[in-house]
C-alpha cells in the first residue's frame, strides 16, 4: 500500500515533508516496518541441534588449541572469571 503526494499549489518543501510523514505515521507503515526489523525465521529442530553441535565442536577445538598453547588465552574473560 503506497502512499502518494502530491504538492500543492505553492506548497513548500518543508510543508510537504510534514504532510508526508504525518501520513506514514497514521498509515502505520512506520511501526508494522519496525516490528519486522528484526524478525527471524524459526529455526526447525535440526537446524537448531546441527549448529548446537558445532557451536559445541568450536568451542572444544578452541579449549583444545588453547592448552597446547597454539591459541593465546583471552585476557578480557579471565579477567572477568577472576572479578
């Protein structure tokens, strides 16, 4: 659903501004459009355990790679880990 002006006899720029936002925040396209912003599509189930198990898989190459010292320990989560 499009909204159209046009402007009028002696109409300034300003003016039509106004009026067109004035007509997209009554229409409600404003608010429908920042309520879908962020919408996702639900994951189904499968997709849900396979990144699951990589996220799981990732984090165990990570401990991993961090005790034989191939990856540096991150200062910002001991930090936290200790405070």
């Amino acid at each position: 659903m499009p909204i159209t002006l046009k402007r009028r006899d002696n109409e300034s720029n300003e003016r039509l501004i106004r009026r067109f936002s004035r007509r997209i925040q009554t229409s409600g396209l404003l608010l429908r459009a920042k309520r879908r912003q962020y919408f996702e599509q639900p994951k189904n189930s499968n997709r849900k355990k396979k990144d699951a198990l990589r996220r799981l898989l990732m984090r165990a190459r990570e401990d991993y790679l961090r005790k034989i010292g191939e990856l540096e320990e991150d200062t910002y989560t001991t930090r936290n880990k200790r405070g």
